[in-house]
C-alpha cells in the first residue's frame, strides 16, 4: 500500500484531497539547492522526523521527539555535523530549535540532504509553523498552526513531500 503524498506548490498544498495554505523559501522553487539561497528544494522528499516542544503542546503522536532546552541544528556546512541535530555548547553555525516564538512548536523534519550532507547543498528543510501567513521562509515549508496539527498524526515517517512547480 502507498503512501498518500503531501503536495507542496507555491500555491499551496494538497493532502488527502484538502487544500492547505503554506509558505516557501523567498528564494522560490530550485533544483539546485545552495546553504542560504533562500530557495526550496524541489522534487519528492520523505519525512524522517518530527520534533515537538513538550513544554507548549502534548505530545502529538507516538514517534515525535521532544525539543530540549539546549537542542541546535547544524547549518556549518564545514562541521561534521553539519545538518544534523546538535547540542549546547556548539561554536559552529547553528539555529536553535527551542524558541522563543512559536515558530519550532512542531517540526517536520525531511531527508533534504539527509543522514549524508553534502557540504553547501543547503540544511535542513523543515515543515512548521508559520511566522505569519504565507510569509516566505529561509528555504522551510511552513503551516498555520491548526493546519499543522491537523496533518501531524496523518503523516509518518517516509511520507512523501513532493515539492513542484
């Protein structure tokens, strides 16, 4: 049995036959991937993850992951542990995954240059919370909230993300 795809254009997004309101990266749509660009990767890409900040929500499905204080991604893309979830103290360019807006509540994560970054191919591309509506992102696909947590116990790890347009 497949798998039902999440859609992603820049119109919007399609799952389960529902039409869903999201935002892309300012840089557009890109084949060619590059660490700050801007841009969101396109072509088909899984879910591997989802992370969820315990303090502000219940946990919202059995296979999520929660936030700690301390939790950085890695954006190095000279470091080993580039793309790769890392933790406090880290000198290398990172973001933090506990913040303090709403934004990292919930995370999706996707296998955008995932377990094996290639270096400059660009970091992690996440699904979460916009900042506000359709604001375009750093390269993240993002959702209203209600929206995200409506697809959060519908998608599951090797969900497809097909992102075109």
């Amino acid at each position: 049995m497949s798998r039902p795809t999440l859609k992603v254009t820049p119109q919007g997004a399609r799952f389960l036959g529902r039409r869903i309101p999201c935002a892309i990266g300012r840089g557009g749509l890109t084949h060619t991937k590059r660490e700050g660009d801007g841009a969101t990767p396109r072509g088909t890409h899984r879910i591997v993850g989802l992370l969820y900040r315990p303090d502000r929500m219940a946990q919202p499905t059995g296979w999520a992951m929660p936030i700690r204080p301390g939790d950085l991604w890695s954006d190095a893309s000279g470091d080993a542990d580039y793309n790769l979830m890392v933790r406090a103290p880290y000198a290398p360019s990172h973001e933090r995954l506990r913040r303090a807006d709403p934004l990292y509540d919930m995370i999706l994560l996707t296998d955008w240059n995932w377990p094996d970054a290639v270096p400059g191919k660009g970091s992690a591309i996440f699904l979460h919370v916009w900042r506000k509506r359709r604001h375009p992102t750093e390269g993240c696909v993002t959702f209203a909230p209600q929206h995200l947590r409506w697809l959060l116990p519908r998608l599951h790890p090797g969900t497809p993300v097909q992102i075109r347009g």
